[in-house]
C-alpha cells in the first residue's frame, strides 16, 4: 500500500474524479515492522560443555526479540533457552537442530542459558551452538516516527475477525471468506522486514497481492506466507512479533512468481507444493468481471502493520454506517506517474494492509485490490483485475461473471 507518509501534495476531489498528489515510493516492498541483525557467531560460542553460561542481548527500541541459530548440537543432558529479561518467558531449544528461528519474547531482549549435564560431563564432550543473527520488531513510538496512520476519524473501526464470528450471518460469511487472506513478510536486502497482505485466488492455489509487495521470484523466495494470523480474542491486541500463527508457508521452493504489473499494481503467484491442501483448508475469493457500482456495500479483511487479521465495514466511528465505493473514477499521481479509473473508499485501513481484497457485501465477490492508503484509500477496479487475470491463467474458478 503506498502510504500517507508525504502522500498528499493536494487533493481535488469531485463526484466524477480525485486526484491526488503523490511523492511516495512504492518499491519498499511493504511495510516495515522490524529488522534483523547480524551478529559476530563467535561472540556467542559454549566455551566449556561442563560449565554454566549465560549471555544477554539486549536491543534498543524493540517491542520483542527472536533469535536464529544456524546449528545447535548439544552433548547428553545439557539445555540450551532463550529466556525474557524478566525470567517470565522461556523457550527451549531443541538439539540437535539447524536453522532454528525461536518465538518472538515481548521486550527489549532476552537471556541465553546454556545448562551443562547434570552428571557425568567431562572436557571430551562436546557442545556447539552458532547464533547468527537477532530479529526484532519496532515499537509503536519507532513506527509512528516513520509511518502516518490510515485510520479516517477519531475511531478505528477495524476489527479482529474473531469479533465477527459469533455475529450475524452476513457477519459470519465475511469471517469464512477472510479466512483466504494472509499475512506476508520478506526480509528485504537491507535486513529489514517487510509485511504486506495478500489473498489465495481460485481454485489451484494462485496468490494475489500487490506488484510493489513482490514484483520478482527473488522476493517471493525471501518471503514467508502465514495463515491464520489472528486473535483468540475480540479485544486481544495481536502484533507482528506476538500474534499467533495458524500455519507458515515457506516461499522458497513452494511459491512460484507468475507475473507483476506495476500500472495495476497487482502480483500473480502459485502455490507448486500441495496446493489443494491450501485451497481446501483456506477457501479462495473470486473477482467479479465488472466494476462495483458507487455506493455498493464492501469489506476490508487485511492484516494491518503485520498484526492480526482484523475486517473493516464501516464508514463512520460509530460502526453504523456501512463502508462504501464512494469514487469509481479516483486518479493518483505518484512520482510523477498518474494512475487512473480507481475506485475510492473510507473504510480504515492501515500500513501492511497492501494487497487486501475490497469485497461486495452484496456477493462476496473481490471487487478492487487495495494498493493506496489515506483516508480516500484507492482500489484496482475489478474490471480491470479481472480482465488481466484471464490473461494470465486458464483453468481457474477465479473469475466470476457479475
């Protein structure tokens, strides 16, 4: 989603058309909600197999921090955890193990402990542990200095899917069909992660998200598609770093770069590996082959900076108003490219919510990829969509006739 951050240079706004002044750069690849750090391995290497060490790591404006070991290959009877600052968390590491990434702990760092048999340890054994790098999310002070939020009104109207689940029918139809739309992140050149949203397309497991999210094999390679990523509860707040995760689909070697376009700002993947499992289990959208009519009644099902899945449908900040096509004609200058023929809408939307599918409450049908954010949030039409898509892939129960 191109975001708010030096967005707006000005804005006429007519009932045929908006224009809108843009200076932000849509190759960041997505919305940044942490980072990673390298670290020196031998720096944190088991000197002794018989003697107790410890070593804490400590990262400055984190909300949470994870590790990744390459390799842990400990002797008979000994321990190796990551712990909390405070000693109120701790994970286990499983040995022998390679390429291990722990859960994120909530905090500004955490304790590694390394616990030597209990008996029978001698100089000849052996235990090896190589820690390669930190990974940490932003706080929301960090985050408010570098993004601007898309919320419109006083009022964040989004909610978490689970709030929906036990509501009405219509309500519980949005849940089913939100369950098709995922969290991405990629760690991009610079160490920095990177979160977009993206959603599974027809029936052979295509993914649909936006070009500026992934434009290339290389950033599909680089990037981890998950699930499920959302609260056990209504009122929970679930981030990046701390959100449960139903199921994680590694993109190297299971998801293959179809084809991008920067004008439409949309991206085509495929699941290649047990793809029927994903289709089954998720379900998938459809894109409707017209355009949505103005005023026609929509949703938002995305995962706003990186968080848990939450639904917006409204309009206003008392949640009565249903969120609205106000525009079929929005028009966006950025850096000097003017894109035209959007569609325009106020529901609330966030950093992260990139690749979101703007759905009709009147047939669940995709009717815009989300792609730009402020409060007048901008769409590819589904028109438009729909007619590229055909291009691209055959066979595939994507497409649905208005």
């Amino acid at each position: 989603m191109l975001t708010r951050v030096a967005i707006i240079a000005a804005i006429v706004f007519a009932a045929s058309q908006c224009c809108v002044e843009a200076t932000s750069s849509s190759s960041d690849g997505g919305y940044t909600t942490g980072a990673w750090r390298q670290v020196n391995v031998s720096s944190y290497s088991i000197e002794s197999p018989c003697e107790h060490q410890q070593w804490n790591i400590t990262q400055e404006s984190a909300s949470a921090v994870w590790l990744h070991f390459s390799s842990v290959n400990l002797t008979s009877g000994a321990q190796l955890s990551v712990t909390s600052l405070s000693g109120s968390k701790s994970i286990a590491v499983r040995s022998p193990s390679s390429d291990v990434t722990t859960t994120p702990i909530s905090g500004t760092g955490v304790m590694v402990q390394y616990v030597p048999p209990s008996e029978g340890c001698t100089a000849s054994n052996i235990s090896t542990m190589k820690l390669d790098s930190i990974g940490y999310s932003y706080t929301d002070d960090t985050q408010a200095e570098n993004e601007e939020r898309d919320i419109c009104g006083a009022v964040d109207t989004m909610k978490n899917v689970v709030c929906f689940s036990s509501g009405s029918a219509e309500d519980k139809t949005m849940v089913t069909k939100a369950k098709a739309v995922m969290r991405t992140q990629r760690t991009r050149e610079d160490n920095a992660i990177a979160t977009c949203t993206a959603w599974l397309w027809g029936n052979q497991g295509h993914i649909i998200s936006n070009n500026h999210c992934f434009s290339s094999q290389e950033m599909v390679d680089a990037a981890k598609f998950e699930f499920d990523v959302q609260t056990a509860g209504c009122n929970d707040d679930g981030t990046f770093a701390t959100c449960p995760i139903g199921k994680t689909l590694v993109g190297n070697g299971n998801v293959k770069f179809i084809k991008s376009n920067a004008a439409l700002d949309y991206s085509v993947l495929q699941i290649t590996n047990d793809a029927s499992y994903y289709v089954k289990t998720y379900g998938y959208l459809q894109v409707r082959s017209t355009a949505p009519t103005k005023d026609e009644h929509i949703y938002i099902p995305q995962q706003p900076k990186g968080g848990a899945k939450k639904i917006a449908k409204s309009d206003n900040d008392a949640g009565t108003k249903a969120a609205t096509i106000l525009n079929l004609n929005y028009s966006v200058a950025v850096e000097g490219v003017t894109y035209t023929h959007l569609l325009a809408y106020s529901a609330d939307t966030e950093e992260g919510s990139s690749g979101s599918p703007v759905i009709s409450r009147r047939d669940n049908t995709v009717v815009g990829l989300h792609r730009i954010g402020d409060c007048d949030n901008a769409a590819t039409p589904s028109d438009q969509l729909a007619s590229a898509l055909k291009t691209i892939v055959t066979g595939n129960d994507g497409i649905k006739s208005a």
